[in-house]
C-alpha cells in the first residue's frame, strides 16, 4: 500500500481500531475517525489520535466523509453487513481490518492461532515456549497487543503469535502463516455470522493463502477441524488425545510428538482435557519451529493460565470465587463445569449470540453444579432451556450485581460461586475482561462487608458485656 497516496476511514475506536490509525498516520496516510458510540473511552482516543493528525468524523458528516476515503479500515465489532462497509463495498471500495493491515507490514514468520476455544491459552503457551527459548516471540492480534503494534518490534527475526477470529477474518486475506493452528470449530456468534455453514467458511479462512511449504495444525478429535485438511495445501500435522497421530499425541501418560516422549501430562500445571489439547497444538507449533524439548516442558510445567479462564480470584467464607468470565459460548461452559473440582453455584447470562443452551444443563446436570443464577439479557432464553431439561434448582436475578450476591448467598462453604457465563459480556459491559474484574471487584466488597459486620458484632459484644 501507498500510504502517502491514499486516505483511510478507521470506524470503530476500539484497541484495534486506535492501533490502525496510530500505524497509518506514523505511515502517512490521511486517516478519519468514526465511531457511533461517544463514550469517555472513544472521546480521549479521539482527542490524542486529532491531535496526532488524523480527523474525526461526526454521524452526519460521515456520508461526505466517506466518499473522500479510499479505504475503510472496519473494528472487528462491527459486522460486515452494517451501513458503512456495505456503502463502501457497493462503491468498489476497499474494506479491511487492522489484523489485514497487520498482515500486509509483518517481515517475520507468523503462528496464526484460531478455534471456537482454547485460542488465548494456546497462543499464551507458545509465547511462553518460544520466550523461554529466547526468541522474540509477541502474542498479538485477538490477545496481547495489535497486530500493527507489533510490525518494527518484531522486525525480521521476531516471531508473530497471533490469535484470530472469526471476526477478524472477514476482513483478513493476505494473512499466510508459517503454522495455521486450528484448535476446534463448534457453534458460536450466530447473532453475528447467521448460519454454523458460515461460520466454519470464516474459520477455514485461517489456512486461504497456505502453500506447500507451510504447515496447518489440525485437531483431529474435532470433527469440523479434521475436515480442514481437505482444504489446505500446507502440511498437515494432527493433534489428538484419543489416537496416535502423525504430529502431537498422548501416550502412556506422556505428551508425545512424532513418537518422541516429551513430559509426564500429568506435570502440566493447568487441569483439564482442553488445557492437555492446547498444549498437545502448542508442542506441535514449537517442534515445526525446532525448538527443543527441555524448553518446551519448562514452559507448559510453568504456565499458570490465562486471566478470566477458570481463574481462582479469591476464597471468602470457606467458598472459592472462580472467574472464568472468558466462557462465552456454550462448549466453553461446558468444558469448565467438566474441569472444576467439588460442587459450585454457576453463574450463567450475558448477551446472546443465538444458540442453544440446553446442551449447557445436559453437562451441568451431570457434574458438580448444584445450582445456577440466571442473569442478564438473555435470562429467559437460558431458563427456558433449562426448564426443558428438567434442570430447575435455578434462580432468575436479572442484575449482574445482585446475581453474583445471590449466587455467593447460596453457596455453601467448601463450594464455588463459577462465573462461567456462557455468553457475550456486552449487554453490560464493554468487553469479558470487564466483566471478570467486576466480579472480583464484588467479591472484594462482600468481603467488606464481612469484615464490617464482623467489627459491628465484636462491638455490640463489648457494649453488652460493659452494661453488665
């Protein structure tokens, strides 16, 4: 690209959507900024990134604006059938995203990750292997820092980690991966993507520009992802935790890759089947790029997890808090009421994304979930699938405050309150992070709380004890 030559629409001031503008206008291009929200967030990124040189652009200047742009550089949070892309796709323009832009600058070797789950935690896993073998390795696209941010700290010899999804691939094409890792494919963003058809389409995206000379990393337990292979011209090397694959494999109670024995599963430091598949395609990544076992097995028997993934926040009364606010889709839930250990109240609600939730009550009706709280928008949509599963030790409590207060009133001391939500954070909050740090906010308050009372009763007590 020209940078110089040609002007850019950047829509949507998001973390990716301020990173675009920030490489364009260090570049030189001319840059617009729109977003339709106006809150304090997008007003201070809008305030630094004018006085920087760009230019921002107010809803009803948008369409004049528009036509003077070349490109239009969308946020992954806006679809690609809104009114602005589709008015810049009907005028023969071009329409990109951040990662693209990203993709078009990198000059290093990249490791593209994606899947419906697992992808922050594989990616956080071979970012701890390359590191700890001393390489400069930067996890960066859907995790971690912008893809644009990355480009001249990476330079040459640098090696992209990069995490991608679905929406970021509607917009991404020139993407060509060293290692195109695809971890499982199961029903997600409906609300967003329509049908699953489509949805898998935009996940085989991930291998579109893959030759002969490099490799896609596939799960061969996962059915979907299996038929990726037929799609690819890149080498295939499986994982698998049920067969002995050509690629990453278990085999008597060692993590295996090509018939050599790495280390004991039972010594990686996170639980789980999920956590044993993302490491078998983190091993696999790590042995195409050569990098010995012993580095390897430092990394995966140290690796403490990903914020917000079945993380122990705190414990208060005898009951643990366990944010995995990152559970936002039903398979995700699934998989970590399968992983928890004892009993747990689970909280369950957020935004739907236009699935089913009754597979979510088989799995809980048949693990340690002794009660759920329902909240959020879509509160009934959940307690109508649980009803329909003959699941009903539920409360509905609409608030996600008041639900995480009930939820901690009906736990009993040696359970969990699980925050494993299921669903989309954005009908209360800006994003799943937000979420989880609201929830360890309330647990810091009812702690408080406790603490208070506590005082006020040793109080009270003395008072007693001095009228006597």
């Amino acid at each position: 690209m020209l940078f110089e030559r040609q002007t850019f629409l950047v829509a949507g001031l998001s973390r990716s959507g301020i990173a675009a503008a920030e490489f364009l206008l260090q570049r030189g291009a001319g840059v617009y900024l729109y977003d339709d929200v106006e809150d304090s967030n997008v007003l201070a990124a809008e305030g630094r990134l004018t006085s920087l040189g760009a230019v921002a652009v107010a809803k009803n200047e948008l369409e004049e604006k528009s036509e003077r742009c070349d490109i239009l550089v969308l946020s992954p949070g806006i679809p690609v059938d809104h009114p602005l892309p589709v008015s810049f796709r009907r005028a023969g323009k071009r329409i990109i995203g951040e990662s693209e832009l990203g993709a078009l600058s990198l000059r290093c070797p990249v490791i593209a990750v994606t899947g419906t789950n697992g992808k922050t935690t594989t990616v956080s896993m071979i970012e701890s292997i390359f590191k700890g073998a001393g390489k400069n390795a930067i996890a960066c696209g859907n995790v971690g820092r912008p893809i644009t941010s990355c480009v001249e700290e990476l330079g040459e010899d640098g090696i992209a980690v990069a995490e991608i999804s679905s929406f970021q691939l509607e917009t991404l094409s020139s993407l060509r991966p060293h290692v195109a890792v695809v971890l499982n494919v199961t029903e997600d963003h409906l609300n967003r993507h329509y049908t699953v058809e489509n949805y898998v389409y935009l996940k085989s995206r991930i291998l579109k520009n893959s030759n002969e000379s490099e490799y896609a990393v596939l799960n061969y337990d996962d059915p979907t992802s299996r038929t990726f292979a037929e799609k690819t011209k890149a080498k295939v090397v499986w994982f698998s935790l049920k067969e002995k694959v050509s690629g990453g494999y278990l085999s008597d109670g060692f993590f295996c890759y090509q018939g050599e024995k790495i280390f004991p599963a039972e010594e990686l430091s996170v639980d789980g089947d999920h956590n044993r598949s993302n490491a078998l395609a983190a091993i696999c990544a790590a042995k195409l790029f050569g990098v010995g076992n012993a580095y390897i097995t430092a990394a995966l028997k140290n690796f403490r997890g990903v914020r917000h993934r079945l993380q122990k926040i705190g414990e208060l009364n005898g009951i643990s808090f366990l944010d995995d606010s990152k559970a936002t889709n039903v398979d995700s839930a699934v998989k970590a009421v399968a992983s928890v250990k004892g009993e747990s109240v689970i909280l369950l609600g957020g935004k739907d994304k236009g699935y089913s939730y009754e597979p979510l009550f088989d799995a809980i009706k048949n693990s340690g979930v002794v009660h759920a709280v329902i909240y959020g928008e879509n509160a009934f949509r959940i307690l109508n699938a649980a009803l329909k599963r003959g699941y009903t030790s539920v409360t509905l409590c609409r608030p996600f405050d008041m639900a995480v207060r009930v939820a901690y009133l009906t736990a009993k001391r040696g359970q969990n309150v699980l925050l494993s939500p299921a669903s989309a954070s954005f009908d209360a909050f800006r994003s799943y992070e937000e979420r989880g740090e609201r929830f360890a906010e309330l647990l810091e308050e009812f702690r408080e709380e406790a603490e208070r009372a506590a005082r006020e009763e040793v109080a009270v007590g003395g008072e007693a004890v001095e009228s006597e």
